[in-house]
C-alpha cells in the first residue's frame, strides 16, 4: 500500500523522484511509525476508507522528508543520503510526525 502510493510520487521530477526511490523505506518507516496501532494489527485486508488513510500519510510523509532533506541536507544526493545512518536519523530527529498522523486521523 505504501509502495503503491510511493510508485505514484516517482513520475515526478528532480529531488521528489529521487527521494520515492532512494527515500521509499525512510518514507515507510515514517508511515509505519505514524500510524495508529489498529491499521499495523489488521490480519484482514485493509478496508477502503483506511486505504485511503495510507495514502494520506504516505503522502504527507514525503511531504515532510523532502521539505526537511531540502532545509538540512540541501546539497545531498539523496541516493548516498538515506545509506548514510547517521543522516536519517538526523532527518527523523528534524520531521515533525504530528501533521503525518494527524493524516491518519
């Protein structure tokens, strides 16, 4: 479902496609960390409105990774910035997860 909403972000050009694909399990980790704990304990398939809560998230979390990858690593190739450990935990630490959840709500 992430990877779905993340396939759609790659069409676009520059530093946003590069972040949906050298930034996708950076951006899932900040879904997944987002969500609340009732969507992560579904064993069934997602029902259609939580599908859409995904989307939402998904997309505000890239939302806010290329907004903080741009003010804190401006110069960054993001290829060799999210192999870099130390430097999305940075990113982590800066992004603000309230909007992002409040995606979930």
């Amino acid at each position: 479902m992430i990877d779905k909403g993340l396939s759609s972000l790659r069409v676009r050009a520059g530093r946003k496609r590069l972040l949906a694909v050298h930034g996708n399990r950076f951006i899932t980790h900040l879904v997944l960390a987002s969500l609340p704990e009732q969507f992560l304990d579904e064993r069934r398939p997602l029902p259609p409105d939580t599908q859409g809560k995904v989307s939402a998230v998904t997309k505000a979390a890239f939302d806010a990774a290329i907004a903080v990858a741009d003010a804190v690593f401006p110069e960054a190739y993001l290829g060799s910035l999210f192999k870099n450990t130390a430097r999305c935990q940075t990113l982590k630490k800066t992004i603000d997860l309230t909007p992002i959840k409040a995606a979930a709500a």
